[in-house]
C-alpha cells in the first residue's frame, strides 16, 4: 500500500489524539536485551556448530543432516502457530508473554545438552533417531521461548521510537554474544575436550544452556507488559491467516524473515566448513569472530540513526541488506592467506552493515501488530510472531539442507582433504551466494511503506476505538 493511499484511510483528526509516549525504564531495556543474549548463547550456537558437530564428531552423513532439516520445518510448520495462539490466549499475573520465559527456558536448556550427549560409537540407526528425537524437541523447547520473546517487544511499549531503542538494545546484547560465542567456542573445544572434540561440545553445552537460562529469567524478572489489548475472542485460524494476509507491511517483514533466516544460518552452518578446509586452519574462524565483533555492535547501534534519517524502519532495513549484499558479493576476491587486511577489512564492513540491518529487521515486527489490528480489528501478536519464527526457521532448514545437500553430492568426506567442487561449493556459499540473496532481501523491504507518522496516527485511531 503506497502512502498515499495509507494516509487516505486514515481521519484527519486522528493525529490530535495520537499519543504513544510511554517511556520504558533503562533497566527494561537491558533486561530485554539479555534475552537475545541467552537466544543465541543457544540458536546460534546450534546454527553454527551443530551440523559440523553431526558430520565431523558424532559421524552422521550429509544426506541424513539435510533430510532432518527439512523434516524439522514440517514439525515447526505445526507448532509455531499452535505456540504462538497459546501465547496470546495465556492469562496470568505476569502477562501473556513473559511467564514462558520463566518456565520454557531452563526446560529448553536441558534439552540443548542432551542434544549434545550423543556418543559417536552408537550403530547409525540410533545415532539418527536420536538427533531427530532431540532436534525436533530442542527446537519445540526454543519456539516456546523465542515466540513470546519476541512478542514482548510489542506488549511494552506503543511508542515507536521507544520500540527502535528496545531492539537496539536487544540487536546490541545478540552481536555481543554472538561475537563471544564464536571466539571462545572453537578453543573451548579444544581446552574442555583435552583431545576428545565430542565432550568439548557437551561441556560448552552445559555452559551455554545455562546461560540460556539465567538470562531469559534475567529478561522476566525486569520486563512488563502495560499495552492494553482487547478481550480475547474465539478467532479460528482461517480468520486469523486471513488478517494476516491483508497485513501488507507484516507480508514483507515476513518476507524478509524467511530470506534473512535462508541467507544467514546457511552462511553460518558454513563458516567453519569454509576456514578448516577452505582456508586450510580452523583457527582463523576465531581471528575472524574478533574481528567482526566490534563492527557488529556499532553496526547494531546505529540503526536509530538511520531510521531517524529515513523515518521508515524497512528503508532502514533494506539499506542495510543492500550494502551487506555488495559487501558479501567482494569478500569472494580475497582469502586470508594472501590478503589477510582485506579479507578480515571487508568481513568487518559487512557485519556492520548485517548488524544494522538485524536491528531494524525485528523492529519492524511489533509495528505491523499494530497495522493488522488498524486494519482488521483482531490483535494476534503471539500468532504473527510465530509465522516470522517459521518464516526464519524455513529459511535455516533450506540454507542449511541445501548446503548440506550440495556437499554431499560434491563428494565431501569428514576430516579429510576435500576435492576442489567441495571447496568452491563453500567458497561461494560464503561470499557469492549470500551476497545475491541480501541484495534480493533489500529490494523486497524497499517497498516496506509503514513510516513513523503513518504508524503514529495508526495508533491513534486505534485509540479512538477502544475509547468509543
């Protein structure tokens, strides 16, 4: 919808009601980032270690890796929504959102460690029931958390400035823990392992979910829910997708989701393949993880800064995309080994720009709530989010299962010298073929048309409603 024709729908006396000045305590905002802190001492800690821990550590194939990627999402395609509608039918005195922080999380924090129990020297029937049966729960246990989470934003605060501050914060907390997680990982292996990389892993996993733990808790302990939302009513699912479907801006959010999830985790999950046998030492994903850090968490930081120029979140987020697409597309030209200033140069500028973008990307979503309810006059936070949270995971199980297709058929074989299909198939897959994609995701979100004034006197009208 052009905004022109937005503003058309729109009453002219709306915007002397608009007020969406509630403020929300530092302290909040802290305790909100802190639960993306724990998110990705988990997800991305599965994102970008589980399938080399599969392939190279408890011996499973490519073949049976991709298959239960793409399995998995048919059983996200079930419960996400089913979550998600959960979410927002929960009563209590903590809200709808944040009581499945407090309980979920320290049950998805055991689950995590089991999936890291997994033996080597079990028969290979076992081995792949058991990472089917402990995937498919670690990643039930995470939708459980991450829905509510990231409905939360939404349940804090109308204010969309106040919004952009919130995900920033938590944009902030996620690139710090993901820069840690990925410097101290690698050499954890090693130093908890003492020689046995399976219980490295183990032990980093204990670790990790605990953390986990402690920071969604952290996150429920200092968070509140004050948006005030209509009575629940019986609403089926039909009516609901069929809200959703009008909800333009949420389309290309979600859009966005499933591209960012394809693009991102399909890099991840080859980022280590790509330094131990690409650029021949694993080591050097750590020189990289530190490298990146610090762009990250300034990347992060200045999405305010461009929203403020642009006043529209997914302009913010598509010259984010843009500009990491064509720095992704120049990384192919230079390895570590022969131009190591370029390479670790150029990696730093397209985490600056990827940060960027991670920010906007999650502000968008509780806005677009607040379209669908202007729109429809049904508030269905919990389930909105969870088809952003499918939307993601489809594009992880295609990233990821179609790199682990590829190299299965481009013949890799674990811990061994790889043939050269196999390594331009990770080389591309970390510089060419992500780069394309981010271009695409910065072309769709152009058309995102939801500006700050629009938001506003959407909000306001919304207002009007509930007065009347």
């Amino acid at each position: 919808m052009s905004s022109r024709a937005l503003r058309a729908e729109i009453p002219v006396n709306v915007k002397k009601r608009t007020d969406t000045n509630v403020r929300i305590p530092l302290i909040s905002k802290v305790a909100y980032g802190m639960g993306d802190v724990g998110c990705n001492f988990s997800w991305m800690f599965v994102g970008n270690f589980l399938m080399i821990f599969y392939t190279d550590v408890f011996g499973i194939s490519m073949s049976a890796v991709a298959g239960l990627m793409l399995f998995s999402r048919f059983w996200d395609a079930v419960n996400d929504p089913v979550i998600g509608s959960l979410t927002d039918k929960t009563k209590s005195r903590w809200g709808r959102y944040r009581p499945w922080l407090l309980i979920a999380a320290p049950i998805t924090a055991i689950v995590l460690m089991l999936t890291f129990w997994a033996h080597p020297d079990w028969p290979n029937t076992s081995k792949i029931v058991y990472m089917a049966v402990t995937y498919c729960i670690l990643v039930l246990g995470y939708t459980c958390v991450n829905i509510p989470y990231g409905t939360l934003c939404g349940a804090m605060t109308q204010n969309i400035e106040e919004r952009a501050q919130i995900n920033t914060f938590r944009s902030v907390a996620a690139m710090i823990a993901i820069g840690i997680i990925n410097i101290i990982t690698v050499p954890l292996i090693s130093k908890l392992g003492a020689g046995n990389d399976k219980r490295g892993y183990l032990l980093i996993a204990v670790i990790y979910g605990c953390i986990f733990a402690a920071c969604h808790i952290f996150c429920f302990s200092k968070t509140k829910e004050v948006v005030t939302i209509p009575e629940k009513q019986k609403v089926s699912i039909k009516e609901q997708l069929k809200a959703v479907s009008v909800n333009k801006p949420y389309i290309l959010a979600l859009a966005g989701q499933l591209l960012f999830g394809f693009t991102l985790y399909g890099r991840n999950a080859d980022a280590l393949y790509y330094f131990t046998y690409v650029e021949g030492n694993k080591a050097f994903f750590t020189t990289y993880s530190m490298c990146i850090i610090i762009p990250s968490i300034i990347g992060a930081a200045c999405f305010p800064l461009l929203f403020k120029w642009t006043n529209n979140k997914g302009r913010a987020a598509s010259i984010f995309a843009f500009l990491t697409g064509i720095s992704m597309l120049s990384l192919y030209l230079f390895s570590v080994r022969t131009s190591p200033i370029l390479f670790y140069g150029i990696s730093g500028l397209t985490q600056f720009f990827f940060s960027g973008f991670n920010t906007a990307i999650y502000a968008i979503i509780p806005d677009c709530v607040e379209y669908g309810e202007w729109k429809t006059g049904l508030r269905n936070d919990g389930f909105q989010y969870a088809f952003v949270s499918l939307g993601n995971k489809i594009g992880m199980a295609l990233g990821t299962s179609l790199l682990a297709l590829v190299l299965g058929v481009a013949g890799y074989v674990a811990n061994q010298q790889q043939n050269e299909t196999v390594i331009a198939v990770m080389k591309h897959s970390f510089t060419t073929i992500p780069g394309v994609f981010w271009v695409v995701t910065g072309i769709v979100l152009f058309f995102y048309r939801l500006n700050k004034k629009r938001y506003n006197e959407i909000v306001g009208e919304i207002k009007i409603r509930k007065e009347q």
